[in-house]
C-alpha cells in the first residue's frame, strides 16, 4: 500500500497548511495562532472532542471510529518553533523576526493534521484515536506540562506514537531504533565568583574568568578517565560569559551547558565529577562556584513490540524495503521521551530530501514529506484498531 489516496489527492492543502503555519513561528508556550490554526480544523472536520489549553497552548482532539471498542491510540506532534533567523530563500519563510521553524515542527503538525482530516472522513477504526498537538517541546517542558495537567488521565491512551523528519537526503525511508533512542539531558548552569580588579594589578584579584575558563576542559576529561570506555555520554560547554572592560579582570565568571546520557548511572557519574571539580577548583583558587543541575529530558526509550508496529505501518506505505529497525541511538533529546515514561509507545524518523540539519538557520523541509508522514500516523490507527469486515 503506498501513500493513501485520500491523503496523496490532499496534498497541495496539506502544503497549504505548513507554508501558512511555517511563516509564522511561535516558541514554545506561545503558540497561540498555530494552536489554534489546529483547534478549528480539528473542529472543521468533525471531531468529537477539542480540547484547547493544555498546559497552556497544547490541544487535544479526540475522534471516535466506527466500532464500539474502548482502545484508545494516541498520536503527537510537537507545534514550537526555535529562535532563529531564518536565511532560506522561501516565499513562505518566517515573517517573524528572531522566529524559524527550524526543527520541522510545523511539518510535524501538518502531518497530523493530514490525519485527522482522513481519519475524521474515513472513521475506519474500532475505538478511539486520541490526538496531541504538544507545545514547547524545544527544551521548555511541553511534554512534562501536558503530563502535570493530567493529560493521560483526561484522554487515557493505551499506545501513544510519534515521528520527526531527518534531513538525510533519503526521501520515503523510514528509520526507528528499539529501546534507548534518543538521549536523556541535563542543561547546566555554572557560577564562578571571585575578586576583581585592574587588568594591570592580576595579582590582586581572584580571577573568576581563568577559573571558568580552566573549567571548560577539566569538565572534558570525565569522558576520557571517569566514564567506563564502552559507555556513552556527551557534556559540552556552550556559553561562556564575563566581563564588561579591556582593563577590569571580571569578578564573575559563567558557564553553561549540557550533558547527554543513555542511563541514569552515567548521568549521575557526570554530574558527580562535576560537583567534585568544581568544589576543589573553589578551594584551590579562593573563588566560589555554583553549580546547578536541571533535569530536561528523559532518555526515549521505544517499546520493542510497539516499535515493530510502528514499523508496520510505515511499510504499509513505504515498502519494507524502505523501513528499517537498525538506525544507532542519537545523542540528541526529544521530550516525547517523557510520554513514554507513562505510556508505552515508539518514536521514529522519517527522512526527506532536504540535507541542512535541524536547527540551522538554512534549514528546508521538503514538503513531499507531509502526505507520507500523514499516511503513516493513519495506518497506525488502522491496524491498531483494526475494524471488522472494513471497506
């Protein structure tokens, strides 16, 4: 079965829809106009149920089929836009400044949508399909918010599913990974306060900036003499701030970054060492330095029978030459990772033509992509809720 025709014969509106939501971004628990660009499609199409404001810009909508069953299947898309000026020469680039859907989320949400809309027309399925449109998904908690305000006890789901475009150059081809997927993060937060003073008198000052400096690569060798050698973990430091003067050694001194991990053993391993530097690195300079932790994403962990169902569903539309379960694990991070900590489910990647990476600012999402990822999110619905003697 290739891309379904209803959902292939849509495909200038689908479009239609991710150039519009395309143009105007919004960031994570803003997305007041893209949520509800949603709710009145969602509306427009029947659903039975639309639920908007959840935690804060989300949207539930939820779609009864034909047959009397009680299984629910719930399928997300993330709706955030990152803050990024965009430079791809688009006639429907972003018309907000400092705004760019450089993630694809936009593209995400179409192909929901693309769903809904056959889904709603067709009712071809046994139960209930449960749809999440999730804000702030790009490190602002839009998942864990949802989850907090009870999102799995108001639209209880038995299965929840998700995908994300790559931009592999490898259009209609389908990759998920078994297990630990994606990595869990921590984003850290690092002080350094110490005496200032004249550039030209460093000898009577305690300087923050030489020991946020030095910090950087001492952080670095936790991956080289304190992680096991078959283990994986990534810390990098990405900002680095002090300073105000040619002619002041700074006083303050901060650092900040990131910590990737597939088990919570090696999380804690990097965050330990850490505290451990930073406290001797105090002592041995007469500085104070803080040192704070924030837990963002989990790790995403696929359920293996739930991923090969996944699986399924994308080979009903792409050939099983085409799908395959033996992409690696990526470092990067994806909040679905908390639903799946309540839900069992699967998460996988769908490549398309487009080869600048995620969150450039050059970034392309090939639109071709919509009426496939459409077709797959449906699929999933009909073979998990499979209805007897189907037309």
């Amino acid at each position: 079965m290739p891309t379904l025709p209803e959902i292939e014969a849509d495909a200038p509106a689908l479009e239609a829809i991710f150039r519009d939501l395309h143009a105007h971004p919004e960031l994570g628990f803003e997305e007041v106009r893209t949520s509800g660009v949603v709710a009145a499609r969602l509306r427009e199409w029947g659903f039975d149920e639309v639920h908007e404001g959840v935690a804060k810009t989300g949207v539930v909508g939820i779609l009864k089929g034909r047959g009397d069953g009680n299984r629910r299947i719930g399928l997300r898309a993330d709706m955030d836009a990152l803050p990024i000026n965009e430079v791809a020469a688009l006639d429907y680039a972003s018309q907000n400044a400092g705004r760019m859907h450089a993630c694809g989320h936009d593209g995400h949400t179409t192909m929901l949508l693309g769903a809904a809309k056959y889904l709603a027309a067709s009712r071809n399925f046994d139960g209930s399909a449960v749809f999440i449109f999730q804000p702030a998904e790009e490190g602002l908690g839009g998942a864990r918010g949802m989850i907090a305000e009870g999102l799995f006890q108001r639209f209880p789901v038995d299965e929840v599913y998700g995908m994300h475009n790559q931009p592999n150059g490898r259009p209609r081809r389908a990759t998920i990974t078994k297990g630990p997927a994606m990595a869990g993060a921590s984003f850290f937060d690092v002080t350094v306060t110490g005496k200032g003073s004249h550039a030209a008198m460093p000898h009577q000052s305690r300087d923050a900036l030489v020991v946020a400096s030095t910090l950087v690569g001492q952080f670095q060798t936790i991956l080289g003499r304190n992680m096991p050698p078959l283990e994986s973990g990534v810390l990098s430091v990405t900002q680095i701030h002090a300073g105000s003067a040619y002619n002041v050694v700074p006083e303050t001194a901060a650092l900040a970054g990131t910590i990737r991990f597939f088990k919570p053993e090696i999380r804690d391993l990097m965050q330990s060492r850490m505290r451990e530097i930073c406290t001797g690195f105090a002592l041995a300079h007469g500085v104070r330095i803080e040192l704070q932790f924030r837990e963002i994403f989990d790790v995403l962990l696929n359920d293996a029978l739930l991923s090969d169902e996944w699986m399924a569903a994308a080979v009903d539309v792409l050939g099983a030459e085409n799908v395959t379960d033996d992409a690696e694990p990526a470092t990067g991070s994806e909040d679905f990772a908390d639903m799946l900590q309540v839900v069992p489910g699967a998460y996988g990647n769908l490549g398309h033509a487009g080869t600048v990476p995620l969150h450039n600012p050059g970034f392309v999402l090939d639109p071709a992509i919509l009426p496939v990822g459409a077709s797959i999110y449906a699929r999933i619905v009909e073979r998990r809720l499979p209805l007897e003697n189907a037309a």
